[in-house]
C-alpha cells in the first residue's frame, strides 16, 4: 500500500519508486478491517473498489459491534442522526435517554441500525447524506489485498526487490543520513527511506546514529495488551456488515468477518503464565478455536519521532497499539499522507522533519487513547497514562462534549459511542437546549429514530447486496482507472 | 426548582452579546439574567471590524442579516489592506478567501513560488477573488456552489459598535433580560461555603445606589479594569508587551465616505499603525502605537494628518496593556471580553474572541455547583483561541521589513514564542505552514501576510519543479481570467449596500464556519 500510494502521487513528478520486501512475517494479520480511509486511497491510486472487494473475500464494515462485561454498543464510522454536524444533537440525544436503564444510543445511529440488521446498501449520488450517515470501511483477506497492490506497482514500474534474508548493509554519511542499502544481488542508493518493518530495520541498525530510544524522546507507555493471537475458521458470516469485539477478563477478542471465513484476533493483558486461562475463556466465548494458540508477544512501545535523518520508520509506529482497533494500513496511510505532504527537499529540513514528527505524536495520542479507553472497563487505571484521555472522559461524563480532536484518527462520533458505550452518562443537561421543551425533544428524536428504522427496513441484505453487485471474482488484474 | 441567577457586569459590546445569547438559549424558568452597566462610566466604543464569524453569531441569534445592516449601520468586508507593513510604500491585503487551488494534491503557493522565482506570476494576492473586488469596490455575495470561483471567499462587516450594542440591548430586554444602571463599588465574595458555593466566590455586586445583586454565576464584561475577575479575585494577567509592545490607542470618527471600499485599512506608521473603517454613516478612524516609540502628541498628529474626512467628534484616548488573564473562568466568575484580555485590532480578532468565549460558556455552562472539569476545560479552550491570534499578529510586526525607525527594528529582532518560531521558521525552510484544528487562521491567512509583507522563502516543494513551466504560466493566466471575469460581473459595494436598505431583503446565503467562504 506504501509503494503505492508513493508510487501514485509521485509519478507527475517523475520520482522513482523501489521497494525491498522483505521475508513474509508469520504474524502478519491475515486479514484488514478498513475505515472509509479505503475508499479514500482507492481514489487517490485510481483502483476500482468493487473489483477489490470482490477479489479479497470482501465485506463492508460500518463500524465495529461490541459485546462489554454488561453492555453491547456499536461504533460506527459516521455520524449520529440524519444528518452531519447537527447543532447539540448529541447532547439532545443523551439528555432525552438520562436516566434510561438500558439507554441505547444505537437506536439514533443508521449505520449501527443497518448493521445490527445484517443490512447494507451504498447511497446513490443523489443522496450525499445517507452515503455520509452510512460511511463504510471493509473486510478484506489481507494476502488478496496485497497482491492487487502489488500488480498496481508493476504498473506504475516500481522496481521490486524480494530478499530472503532479513540482513541488510547500510551504509550512512556522516550526518547519519542513509546512503545505501547492500541486498544480495543489487545496492540500493536512495534519497529518502521509508522503513515499514516492525522491527526498524533501516533505523535501529544505526544505534550511534539512529538510536531511537536515545532520540526519540521518551517512547509512549505501553498499551495494557500483551500478547496477542490469529486465526482463521471457515465458518461463513455474510449477516455481519461490521468487525465485532468481544470482551474477556483481560481483554479483547476481534472477529473480522470475510467471505472465505471468519478471521479471529485476540489482545490479551495478561502474562505468558495466565494464557491457558484466557484460551479457556475464548473456547467458551466462541466454538471455532484451533487446539493450540500462537501466541505473539506484542511490543506496544513505540518511538515518538519516526522520521529521523533521512528515514521514515513506520513500521513500529504502525504497530503503535497491536493493531486492535486500528489497523496497521490506517496508520501507514495517514502518516504518508502527510509525509507526502511535506515531502523533502535535499536538504532535508530540521523544521519539516520536527513538524512531521509533532504532528505525528498527536495522531499517536489520539489513536493510544482510543485504543486505551478499551481497558477501561477492565479496571485498568488510565489516569498516569493518558492526561488528555481522562480530560476527555471527564468532560464527557460531566458535559456530553467532546475536548477537540487533535487529528484525523478518530472521528466525534467514534468517541461519542465508545465512551457511552463504556457507561459513561452525562451528568449536566445542555443549557442551550433548556428552552426547548421535553415533548418535543423527544419528538423531534423519535421523528429521527422512526426515518432510520424506515430506511433500514428498505435496505437490502448485506448478503444479498454482496451476492448482486459483488459476486467473487478471481480475475487477475484489478481495472485502474487512469 | 431555584433559579440560577446570572449576573452580567458591563454594557459593553461584551456584554450585550453575552446577555442576548444568553437571554436566546436560557429558560427564563429556570434562569435569571441581570446586567449592571454605569452610563457613567461608559463603554470603549471603538470595535467596529469585525470577522466573517460574526454572521454566525447572529445567524445563531437568529437576527436578519439585513435588519443588522440597517440598524448598525454597517458596510461589508472582504478583505483587511495593509500599507507599509512590508515595507514603507508598499501594500497588500490579507482576504477573507484563497488565493488560487492546489494542483496534483500540491498547495497553489508551492506554485506561485516556483513562477515568482522564474519571474512570471503576478502578486500573490492578484489569485484572490476577495483581494479583486475589494480593490474594485465590487461587493456580492459568495456563491454557494463550491466549483465556482466566487465560493472562494467570505465576508465581515464594519459596524458601529454602540448601534450595535444597542441592537442587541434591544433583543436582550424583550427577551426578559433585567437592565440595571448603577456602578459597582464592592464586590461581595462568599465567607462561608456552601453546597454551592465555597469561601471566596462572589455572592453579590453592590451598587453606588446601596443595591445589592446577588447571583450564582458573573461574567465579568467590565472592560480592561475587570471588576470581578481581578480587583476582586486577582487572577493575574499575562503580559504579552514584549511582543506587542503597542500601549495607547486614539480613536476619532469622520464624516462618512461616499463610496466606502468594502475592507478595513490598517497602515503602518512609525511606531504603530493606523486605522480606517468605512461605515455607512461615518468613518472610524484611529491610531495604535508604542508609546516608548511616539508620544501622544505625535500619534494625535499623525492620525489628525492622515485622515481622509472632517472629525465629527473628540479624540478618544485609551490606553491598554496586551495580554490574557490568566484564568479567564475563575471560581463562578467568567470574564468576557476586554477584561479577559486584550489584543490590539490589527486583525479584527476581539468580538470574535468574545463570541466564541460565549459559545464556549454556553458549551461548558455549570449547573449551580461549578466543578473544575467546565471550567479548566473551558480555560483550556480560550487559551488556545487566543494564543493562536496572539501569534498570528505578533508575527505582523515580526515579518516587518522597514528600515525608517527605532520600533520597528525592535520588532524584527525581538524574540517570539516558541509556537510562533517553529511555524515561521517551517515556513522559511520550505514554504510549510502548520494547520491547527482549532483557532483562528489557517493557512490562507499566513500565506497572505507572509508574502504580502515580503516574507519569500527560496526553498519550496521541488516537485512543482517537474511540471512544465510554460504550461503552470497558462494555468494561471487563465486563472487570473476566471477571476478577472468573476469580478466584472459584480456589482459595487455601495449599490449591494444599498439594496439591504429595502424592507423586502435580499436572500443572503448561510454563515459558513470558515473565515475563508465554504471551500476552505
Ligand atoms: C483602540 C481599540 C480599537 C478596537 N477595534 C476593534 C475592532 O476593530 N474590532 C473588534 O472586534 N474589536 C475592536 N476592539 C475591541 C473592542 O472594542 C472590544 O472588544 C469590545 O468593545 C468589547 O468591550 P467590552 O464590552 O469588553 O468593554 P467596554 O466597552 O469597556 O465595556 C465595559 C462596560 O462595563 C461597564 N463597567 C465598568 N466598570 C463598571 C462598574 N464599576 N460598574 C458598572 N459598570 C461598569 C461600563 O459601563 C461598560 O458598560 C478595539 C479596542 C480598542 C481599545
């Protein structure tokens, strides 16, 4: 997807693109649950996402279903209401559902709606509200996925270099400016480097130069997830336009549905010693379990300044909270979004590449404490962890507002339901609503949740609606659409 | 259920905007709202340019964009001109819209910087819709079709600012707003606490007449003295001087302009600037300046010379000291306006500081008790509003290339902060501006004074380098057309005043949120 999208938005400018792939990495999820960010980068490379969709076991995710300890919420990508940007229409919706035992704020979501229902449906042009209300991302098998892009490459001439081995020779200038890079069959020279292994190749080989932990300030504080397993079963789940995540003492279990199959994550907070137990409560959460679990260590630290000299280490960033919420193709797209944004000249500047950085810790923070607010409930205390997560949870419970988001990460509406979903409630009413009268409040609110339930109920079936315009295709290359 | 009572102190601009938003959004069962004003003391009376969010602001009043012309007497505004900020003889304008649109994902300026270096683009401002018809004197309203050219901008107005006052007076008192002349001579804080109130807080305000206004919540629209927030709870003040180092401003309105030009001027002079701001009934007119650098009776002089009408009043001599309290909520005392800070008009910023802290209270508004997470965030709010206008403006005096006097050297080597440091210097490096999510101006507004007062950084992104040259000329030649046959078709201001004269309005299109008009 990098060389892609580097590919794409540098070819009017005649830059060169090489890619050096390394050996395939055993943990690599085998599938990608997007947000509507997919539909976004299939414009900028000119890809046709139906085609995609069909040739990856597609799905659409309208958000993602949560099973808590007691209550279940929905997550959606858009918005609640009818329509966006609603002036206290949130605030509105959690005065009139104060109190309520079993307050579901579902009900005012189409999206959760549709997905809940098993349906779904794109909006046609004539409707930008509806298509807004119900954003989408997908489920894509993530091998399928990445053979498209890599095709879309080999048309845009990347040069591609697969290794066997993952040992490099780097060769760098005395400002720690990486020059070349020695593989078995070729050297590579390049101005810029864009390092997407976890593991830092091209940037932590260099300590004196490049030591991360040394430069990189202090790295973030660990995620309370642990350890962390994949796999697929081939049950087949057509009804289910959205991920699920089901809770466990300790942690979170992903359900990804494909076509082929059922794609599982499971985060766990738990030590080694404590896996067997947290295996025993997944084979009763769901019956698809293989015998043995791989578990996977996960490292959830990451440097706070990944563009360093000449190199941009994505990879270890992208793996900033082990992929549990966001995926790690989420995070590589918006930090080359931006990256392209500022792309360096020779010399590279200082300024450039601090801003970048910045930038970059509050798209970090942003998606640490979304992420974090999942283990909320676990009882993990989050206070020392994240400031603005426990301002914003504050604010929440005392205001129904929302302290302003400091990137593209997440979306409002994303923590309106995750912190609702949580249990959180709002405590004070809005005065700018206190001339209005309950009855018609409560009204105008059921006049909303009424026209969802309409529009729901004329929606097609997901299945069906993937059966009818996105039958499987196995044909080899994607249209790209110049 | 007890009322909560709201005392508002002050009748200024600040708090007639405050008791009329209020009066709109508060039950009056379940509210009360009280303001205290002194005719005695009277209000600063200047604050007539204003920013395009004010349309919001009334929109949100739900006040008849027309009516308010009629009643304020107020022009339109497009853009704000700047002469002799760059250097002496020299002008540009800083437009409410963009100057041109990015090609293959690449800002226009990248652009505009690679023709400007091979000699072939015109001023930069010339790629502004707004910056043509404000030269023209055209004036109409934005177009709501985003792939029109004439979407590209968004417009203020200039009003009087006690018509204005009196405006809202009005809408507040039918909407059951208590008025109460009288001055203020203690204020009276709480010895013992309560379930609502702790040690300390304010309980009353007690007038020279002996009458005394008890309230649960104050707003502190006093002006720069801040009756509450400060002699009474001594929250302290940031001195931001050493950056803004204007102090004194004189203030004198002249007879009206036949055609008023539909933006504000603000000309650089030796030791400050000076202001023209064409209304419909007069003009107003001032000096801001340093009085380390220029005495009184310079400033008078200078602003006596260099008015274009007869004065129809008295000088109005102020004095100001730049800066923010440092707590702008503190304890149930919520300070609006100039007595929350103060930072000198050069870009129009203050009633839009004052509605957005409304919008903001209103946001975070406290039930009878007041817990700290409303009012720290609401803090948390304000502070960057205005550290963000304060860098943008300080950076106006910091990008000054004149070479003709004592202050205006200072302000090109004194130190600025950090926050503004790292943006001029990303923009040196490589024509870089960082956007923030919330604030005032973003990149249009940067780019627009940057490269008006001369601010020109040789490196930008090379990748515009690529693209034949010849063919980027064409594109923006045609550019220029598209504007130049835009603002042709337009009407001039005085005749698109004119026609909000008539009781049977115009349609006027929907206050964007955006400074720039609804493509930004
Ligand atoms: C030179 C200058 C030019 C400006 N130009 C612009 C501009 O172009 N655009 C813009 O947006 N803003 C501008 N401003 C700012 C703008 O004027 C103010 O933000 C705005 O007028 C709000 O003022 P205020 O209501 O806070 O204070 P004031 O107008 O000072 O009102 C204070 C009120 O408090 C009352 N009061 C004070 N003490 C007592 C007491 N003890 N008892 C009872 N009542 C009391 C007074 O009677 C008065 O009613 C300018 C300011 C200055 C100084």
């Amino acid at each position: 997807m990098s060389a892609a999208l580097l590919a794409n938005s540098l070819k009017p400018f005649a830059i060169e693109v090489l890619v050096i792939e390394l050996p395939a990495d055993p943990h690599m999820p085998m599938a990608e649950a997007t947000g509507p960010e997919f539909s976004g980068l299939c414009r900028i490379l000119g890809l046709d996402e139906r085609e995609i969709i069909r040739r990856c076991q597609g799905t659409f995710r309208l958000g993602s279903q949560y099973l808590g300890e007691t209550q279940r919420w929905f997550v959606p990508f858009a918005h609640l209401g009818m329509s966006a940007g609603q002036d206290e229409f949130e605030q509105a919706l959690f005065q009139s559902l104060k109190g309520q035992r079993d307050a579901d704020l579902d009900l005012w979501s189409i999206a959760a709606m549709a997905a809940k229902a098993g349906k779904f449906a794109i909006a046609g042009q004539d409707r930008l509200d509806l298509r807004q209300a119900l954003d989408y991302g997908v489920h894509l098998d993530a091998k399928a996925y990445c053979q498209i892009l890599q095709a879309y490459c080999q048309q845009l001439n990347v040069t591609w270099h697969a290794i066997d081995d993952k040992q490099l020779s780097l060769q760098h200038n005395d400002q720690g400016e990486l020059l070349t890079c020695r593989l078995p069959h070729a050297t590579l020279s390049a101005d810029f480097w864009v390092d997407l292994s976890h593991e830092c190749y091209l940037s932590s080989g260099q300590d004196s130069l490049i030591n991360v932990s040394a430069q990189g300030k202090e790295s973030r504080p660990r995620l309370p997830i642990r350890h962390s397993a994949q796999w697929m079963s081939a049950q087949q789940n057509f009804d289910q336009p959205c991920s699920q995540f089901m809770h466990f003492s300790g942690g979170w279990l992903k359900q990804i549905p494909l076509r082929s199959g059922t794609y599982y994550q499971c985060f766990s907070s738990t030590a080694a010693v404590a896996l067997p137990t947290v295996e025993a409560q997944i084979r009763s959460l769901i019956a698809d379990v293989p015998v043995q679990l791989v578990w996977q260590a996960l490292q959830s630290e990451s440097t706070v300044e990944p563009w360093q000299h000449n190199c941009l280490s994505l990879g270890q960033v992208a793996n900033l909270c082990g992929g549990m919420v966001f995926s790690e193709l989420q995070i590589v797209q918006a930090a080359l979004v931006q990256f392209l944004d500022l792309f360096p000249d020779l010399p590279i500047g200082e300024n450039n590449r601090r801003h970048f950085n910045v930038r970059w810790q509050d798209f970090a923070q942003e998606v640490y404490d979304f992420s974090l607010a999942h283990f909320v409930q676990s009882g993990a205390d989050i206070s020392s962890a994240s400031i603005a997560l426990s301002q914003r949870m504050q604010v929440f419970a005392r205001l129904g507002r929302l302290e302003p988001l400091l990137s593209d990460a997440t979306t409002e509406a994303q923590w309106y339901h995750l912190l609702f979903g949580l249990g959180l409630r709002p405590s004070l009413p809005s005065v700018v609503l206190s001339n209005v009268d309950t009855p018609s409040l409560q009204h105008k609110l059921s006049k909303v949740r009424q026209t969802i339930e309409r529009l729901v109920q004329g929606m097609p079936r997901h299945r069906d609606y993937l059966a009818k315009f996105y039958p499987l295709t196995m044909v080899n290359d994607v249209k790209h659409n110049e | 259920m007890t009322q909560q009572r709201i005392v508002v102190l002050g009748g200024g601009s600040a708090g007639w905007m405050t008791a009329a938003s209020l009066a709109k959004f508060l039950n009056p069962q379940q509210f009360t709202i009280t303001l205290v004003e002194s005719e005695l003391i009277g209000t600063v009376g200047v604050g007539e340019a204003t920013l395009p969010h004010l349309r919001s602001f009334n929109q949100l009043l739900g006040i008849d964009e027309n009516e308010f012309m009629r009643e304020t007497g107020a022009t339109y505004k497009l853009a704000i001109q700047f002469p002799g900020w760059g250097e002496e003889g020299r002008s540009y304008f800083h437009p409410f819209g963009l100057s041109g649109h990015d090609i293959c994902g690449i800002d226009f300026h990248h652009y505009w910087l690679h023709l400007n270096q091979l000699g072939k683009a015109e001023p930069f401002e010339n790629y502004s819709i707004a910056v043509n018809a404000a030269k023209q004197q055209k004036y109409q309203y934005p177009s709501n079709n985003p792939n029109d050219i004439s979407a590209d901008y968004g417009y203020a107005f200039h009003l009087d600012a006690t018509l204005y006052a009196r405006y809202l007076r009005r809408f507040a008192e039918q909407r059951g707003v208590t008025r109460i002349e009288g001055k203020v001579v203690e204020v009276c804080l709480h010895q013992q606490s309560s379930v609502f109130h702790q040690v300390g807080d304010i309980a009353s305000l007690r007038l020279d007449s002996g009458q005394l206004i008890d309230g649960d919540l104050f707003i502190d629209c006093s002006g720069f003295i801040g009756v509450m927030i400060e002699q009474a709870l001594h929250t302290g003040y940031e001195d931001w001087t050493h950056w803004l180092p204007c102090d004194r401003a004189i203030a004198v309105p002249t007879e009206r302009c036949a055609t008023p030009p539909p933006y504000t001027r603000a000309a650089a002079k030796s030791a400050g600037w000076q202001w023209r701001i064409p209304l419909q009934h007069r003009t107003g007119n001032g000096i801001v300046y340093c009085s380390a650098y220029m005495d009184d009776e310079q400033a008078e002089k200078i602003l006596l010379r260099d008015i274009e009408e007869n004065p129809t009043a008295g000088l109005n001599k102020l004095r100001f000291t730049t800066g923010k309290r440092h707590k702008t909520w503190q304890r149930n005392c919520v300070a609006i306006g100039l007595s929350a800070g103060f930072l000198e008009p050069l870009e129009s910023t203050s009633l839009y500081l004052i509605q957005i802290a409304i919008q903001k209270l209103l946001e975070h508004f406290p039930a009878q008790t007041i817990s700290a997470v409303e009012r720290d965030s609401y803090n948390r709010h304000m502070d960057t509003e205005y550290l963000r206008v304060r860098d943008f403006i300080i950076m106006h005096y910091k990008v000054n290339r004149r070479q003709d006097s004592e202050f205006w050297r200072y302000c090109q080597h004194m130190a600025v902060p950090d926050s503004l440091a790292a943006q001029m210097a990303l923009f040196s490096e490589g024509g870089r501006i960082s956007e923030y999510r919330q604030g005032l101006f973003l990149p249009a507004s940067w780019l627009a004074v940057y490269l008006g007062q001369g601010l020109v950084p040789t490196h930008y992104d090379q990748r515009v380098t690529k693209l034949p040259s010849e063919q980027l000329h064409r594109h923006f030649e045609h550019y220029l057309a598209d504007i130049k046959a835009a603002v042709d078709k337009m009407p001039s201001h005085v005749s698109s005043i004119a026609a909000t004269q008539r009781r049977q309005s115009v349609d006027y299109p929907a206050a964007p949120r955006s400074l720039y008009g609804i493509n930004a």
